[in-house]
C-alpha cells in the first residue's frame, strides 16, 4: 500500500475561493465561456483548466449567487493548482507559497486581464485559499481490506462513514458517497427497512451521457449548437445517418433533436 505520508511535489494542494466585487473582471470571463456571469445560469459547467499555466490553474464559475447570503454585486470563482511545484506565469512563486491576493493576480494573468490593472483588482477581491495536502487520497488505488467496510463484519453497533470506507460501486471525491454510507450504516445498525438509493450508473450508459450535452449547453438541441459551418455539416450528417434508428429515437428523449 502506498504510505499516505507520501505527497508527490507536483500535486493539487492549494484551493481558493475569490469573491470579486465589482464587474471589473466579468468581460474576461464572459470572452472565455461566452456566458454571463451574473445570468443565473452555470457559467463554466466545471472546472476549466488553463493549459499553458505552469501550475495547471483551473477555475469554475458555477451558477450565482454561489452562497445564500451573497450580495448581487459579488461574483465568486473557485480557482485551483495542479502542479505546486513551479513558480507561475505571472507571479514567480510556487502555489503553495501564494497569499489569496497572489493567486488571484495569476488568476486575472490567464484570463487577459491588462497587466497594469491585475494588482488593483486582485487587491479589490477577497481571495481565500485553502490547503488541502491529503486532498488527492481519496484517488489512492487501494485493494479490498484496505480501507474498513462501512459496517465490519459482525459488528453491531460501529460503522465507517465517509469516502474512506469501502462501500460497492460507488466513486468517491463525492458528497453522495458520504450520504449513501452514511445511510447503509444507520439502515443496518438500526435495522431500518429502507433502501440506499442506487448508484447512478452513468458512466456506461449513453442516455445520461447525453442529457448531460442537453442540459450542460442550456438546453439547447445539437443543431442550436454554436457550431462552426463544417462542425453543423458533420451534424447534419450524422442526424442523417440515425434516422429511423434506436441512435435517433435516443437523440429525441435526450432532447438533442
Ligand atoms: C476542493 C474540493 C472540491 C470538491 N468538489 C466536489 C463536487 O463538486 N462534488 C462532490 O460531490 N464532492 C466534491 N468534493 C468532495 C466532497 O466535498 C467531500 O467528499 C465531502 O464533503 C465529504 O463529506 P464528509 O461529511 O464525509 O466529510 P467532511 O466534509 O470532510 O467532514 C468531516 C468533518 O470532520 C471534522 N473532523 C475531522 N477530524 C475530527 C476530529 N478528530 N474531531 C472532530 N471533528 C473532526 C472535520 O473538521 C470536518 O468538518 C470536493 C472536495 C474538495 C476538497
């Protein structure tokens, strides 16, 4: 088993949570996911990764207000680093060795911001990081026996809960996985007739993969797609191609035509 002392140098440790207060930032973010931060909708539909950032920077924007209590002129971004072990593009430190302000400056580096504006900005915001240095353990490949089942064998009143104990199926770096092991421990212990809600099979099954497409572009169907002149072609053909066929009544559920 790999020791969990282990933390490889190029790893994700460094989180951070910006809360922008004024709009100065939503055109360089509005030119990269073509949405309007403030519209309500997701904006970024997931983490977004910046390839020619040395610390592999990422940043979601999900749909705002984020938090209940968040007042209509802030806007909060979830930004993170994969690699921490080089310095970054625009401020020459490791990740790691960052205050808030410092990564929100790289952060506005990346999405265009004009140099002589980033330090005003970043200045502006509120950007707290978090270090998370077992973060990635969750993904540790790991062997039967290796982390306790939820409820031991022959155990009657201890269970595991959480993403460290060992349940069927499920994936873990998820909230579900806490909930569904939470669940499997107090409907065995207690002896409570109730099902745990079924892991949602989607990885293998086309028809969620699918829906995803719908409801990830804002419902919109294949053909309403911003696609390029040749990428609507290679469509059009391909909805050509399935008609009359299961491929084509499964498009029509998934409310892709
Ligand atoms: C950056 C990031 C992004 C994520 N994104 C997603 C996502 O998009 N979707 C998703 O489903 N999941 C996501 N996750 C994973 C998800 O947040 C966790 O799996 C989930 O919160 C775990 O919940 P939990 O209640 O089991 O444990 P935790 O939320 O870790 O709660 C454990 C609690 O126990 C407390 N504690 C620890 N030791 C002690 C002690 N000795 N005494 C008393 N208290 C103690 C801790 O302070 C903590 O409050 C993300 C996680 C991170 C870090």
């Amino acid at each position: 088993m790999v020791s969990l002392r282990y933390i490889p140098a190029a790893n994700w440790v460094i989180s951070a949570t910006t809360t922008f207060t004024d709009d100065r930032v939503v055109p360089y973010i509005e030119r990269i996911t073509k949405k309007d931060p403030h519209s309500g909708q997701l904006v970024t539909s997931g983490p977004v990764s910046i390839r020619d950032s040395n610390w592999l920077m990422g940043l979601t924007v999900s749909r705002q207000p984020h938090f209940a209590q968040q007042k209509p002129n802030e806007l909060v971004v979830w930004t993170y680093g994969l690699f921490s072990d080089l310095p970054g593009n625009y401020v020459q430190k490791k990740i790691a060795d960052c205050s808030g302000i410092e990564i929100c400056e790289e952060f506005l580096y990346h999405v265009g911001v004009p140099e002589d504006q980033i330090e005003d900005i970043a200045r502006s915001a509120n950007t707290i990081p978090a270090h998370m240095p077992y973060i990635t353990s969750y993904f540790m490949p790991r062997q039967a026996g290796d982390r306790p089942l939820v409820v031991p064998a022959g155990s009657t009143n201890l269970a595991f809960i959480g993403n460290f104990a060992e349940t069927k199926r499920d994936t873990v770096f998820t909230t579900e996985f806490s909930v569904r092991t939470a669940m499997e421990a107090v409907y065995q212990l207690l002896d409570v007739d109730r099902g745990v809600p079924e892991v949602f099979d989607s990885s293998f099954d086309i028809r969620p993969i699918l829906s995803s497409v719908y409801y990830l572009n804002d419902e919109k169907s294949l053909l309403e797609l911003p696609l390029t002149p040749p990428e609507k072609i290679v469509v059009q053909r391909l909805l050509k191609h399935v008609k009359g066929t299961y491929l084509e009544e499964i498009l029509k559920d998934q409310k892709l035509i």
